[in-house]
C-alpha cells in the first residue's frame, strides 16, 4: 500500500522530511499505521485516505513536541524487505 500527497506542490516540500511508515489492517475494520522513525507515533483510519491525514497530524504532533522540548528526534537506521517464506502444506 502506498500513501501519497498528491496534489501538493513542490514548493510545499521544501522543508519536508520522509518517515516510513508501516499500515495494517485493522480487525475490526480500517486502518492503523506506525511510524518506525517515531516510537510510539501511530494512528489508525476507517480508510487509507482518513489514515494518510491521520499520521501526517500525528508525525506533526509528535515533532512539536520534540520542537517544543528543543529537540529533534533522532534518526533510526530503518530498512523494510520483503521476504518469501514457503508455507507448510
């Protein structure tokens, strides 16, 4: 699955920062998703575009927070792979 900004000019991202994000289905419906970079940044969404809105205020919350307290968070080494694993049969 893939979020994106579309539609928002390049302009916008001149101070942007990239953060991995991993999304799961909720049991119960929706979605919620982590921030690997931001422990403890989640949120969840009854759909993707409602999920995508969600953890962008989330990240923000949770970087002012950080600008709030004189800090920024500190970059964690996260890399994502897919991996093919046989199934029993």
């Amino acid at each position: 699955m893939t979020l994106s900004n579309a539609g928002v000019s390049k302009a916008d991202h001149e101070h942007d920062e990239t953060f991995t994000v991993a999304i799961y289905e909720a049991e119960e419906g929706g979605y919620w998703a982590e921030v690997l970079e931001l422990p403890g940044c989640a949120s969840q969404g009854e759909s993707l575009d409602e999920l995508r809105d969600n953890i962008i205020d989330a990240i923000g919350a949770v970087l002012e927070v950080y600008a709030e307290d004189g800090d920024r968070p500190r970059p964690r080494a996260v890399s994502t792979m897919s991996v093919r694993v046989p199934l029993p049969a």
